[in-house]
C-alpha cells in the first residue's frame, strides 16, 4: 500500500539529487535510487534512504515502488536510438499502474523529467504548445512522454527543464573547462544560440508543487525554466575568463552527430504555465551575472 513516500529515480544525479532534497525540506519520506552504493552516504547526509538497483531492472527496487506515492523519473533514458524509447521507463510506468490496489485511494503520481530541447531551433519564447523538433533526441523523447501521459493508472507529469545550474554546476561545470590549445568548438549554422536555465532548487520546488497538484495537473507537459537565457558562447567566454584564461570559439559546420543536432537551437521558453497552474515561481535568477560564485 502507498504510504505517501517519493521515490527518486536517478537520486545521484545533479537534478535527482535537487529532486529528492526539496522532497524532503517539504516534509517528505524521500527514497532515491542509485546504482553505486559509494553514494550512499551522500543521500543519507541529507535524510534520502538510498535504495541500491537499476533503473531499468523494477525487480531491484519494487518494493519501494509499490509503497512509494509519488515516483520522480530523474534518469538517464539509455535505450539505444533505434531501440523502443520506452523500454527503460516502460515497465517502472506499469509497475506504479497495478500496484495501486485500493480505488479509495488516489493513483501514484508519476512524473517524467523530459528536457527543454525537444523544441529545437526558434529565437521566439515559447509555451508547451509549440511543435518539437524532429531531432532524434526529440523523437525518443516524445514518445516516452506520450506513453506516460496516455496511462490511466498514474496522475502522469511531464516537466521540460531548461538548462540547469546551481551549487557546484553539476554537468554544467564545463563552462570552466579550458582546452590545452584554448579553442573551443562549436558545431552547426546557428551562431548566437542561447538557452532558457533554471536554478536546480526552483526545479527541485516545482516537482513538489506538481506533486501537491498531480490530481488537477494529470496529464499536463510543464516548461519549468527561470528568467535566464545568456548567449552560449558569452557563457563560454566568462568561464574561462574566471578560470584564469581567455579562448577562442571556433564556428564550424555540423558533423552530423547526435550531439551538434541537439545543441544546434536557440530554446527560450516560458514558464507561465508552471506560475498558472502549480503556483509556483523561479526565485534564482542572474546567472550569467553571478557566474564567479559557481
């Protein structure tokens, strides 16, 4: 039976870990998977019981599934591209739908954490309405997100964050980075992109908020993002400023890869929906400006 616990999936990771900490300042039993039991220690430091499994594998963890009411999909979808794109997250979404036993009861929350550059390429702000792009990474992740929102058996959510930053930058920290010849590459036709951010304790806030709301917002794709939208290659240039060097960006042709698709857009986006129907708000803004305290 559901006891009102959050289970993080993917609670070692720079957002999971966001995830599971404003869980449990809100008041909450966090529980956060993780595979490496080295970071165990991290989790319990801050009142999050690890659970050691695979993200992919439900029989490691389904006990704390079938007990948990709200489950946060934080993970790294690793199927393969031309493999089903719900085949990771596929069986953790049928597992929340029959472990709820009692129709007395409300359904699991579910929420997916998708990303913001499903939209691909477009210099106007944009709402969930818009189309996404028909990028390979778009692709994969639409489907997963039309499969969770399409069960009847879950309050499903899907959040589309922007870039993330906050604290120690988590995978952000290569705004640091200096190469050894003190160029760095940039691949595509788009020179001046830039990106909607969000500070990782506003998302954290957000997933709370949805929670609260799941039953009034099942079914809802969120933009969770704040006010920032630096120029990427401003972002590149400041970083390694502050690490002590000047570079030199170098503009070249797309390679055709995964990645220089995916990174080849300008993705500005609005959090309105977010602010209307979960009453939430961004507080962290600034980065660009406050880079050095990163």
């Amino acid at each position: 039976m559901a006891d009102g616990s959050v289970l993080v999936i993917g609670a070692s990771g720079f957002i999971g870990f966001g995830a599971a900490r404003a869980f449990r300042r809100a008041g909450y039993t966090v529980y956060g998977l993780i595979r490496r039991p080295e970071k165990q220690a991290d989790l319990w430091k801050n009142e999050i019981i690890p659970v050691i499994g695979n993200a992919t594998d439900v029989s490691t963890y389904k006990e704390v599934v079938e007990k948990a009411q709200i489950i946060v999909w934080a993970g790294i979808d690793s199927s393969s591209d031309d493999a089903d794109p719900v085949r990771d997250i596929g069986p953790l979404i049928k597992l929340a739908e029959t472990s709820h036993k009692d129709p007395l009861l409300p359904l699991k929350t579910f929420i997916y954490t998708s990303g913001c550059m499903v939209y691909g390429h477009d210099e106007r702000i944009r709402d969930e309405n818009w189309p996404i792009s028909n990028t390979v990474y778009a692709g994969k992740r639409r489907a997963i997100e039309t499969h969770l929102l399409n069960s009847k058996g879950v309050y499903p959510i899907v959040f589309r964050p922007g870039w993330v930053f906050g604290y120690d930058l988590g995978p952000a920290k290569f705004l640091f980075e200096v190469p050894a010849d003190k160029k760095k590459q940039l691949y595509g036709k788009h020179h001046d992109i830039k990106f909607s951010w969000v500070h990782v304790d506003d998302l954290g806030d957000a997933y709370v908020a949805a929670a609260k709301h799941a039953k009034k917002v099942a079914g809802e794709i969120f933009n969770i993002v704040g006010y920032d939208k630096p120029k990427f290659v401003d972002l590149l240039l400041k970083g390694a400023e502050l690490a002590g060097s000047k570079i030199e960006i170098e503009f070249l042709p797309s390679r055709g890869t995964f990645y220089d698709e995916l990174l080849d857009a300008t993705v500005v986006l609005s959090p309105q929906k977010a602010i209307d129907l979960l009453g939430w708000t961004p507080k962290v803004y600034g980065f660009f400006e406050n880079l050095e305290i990163y």
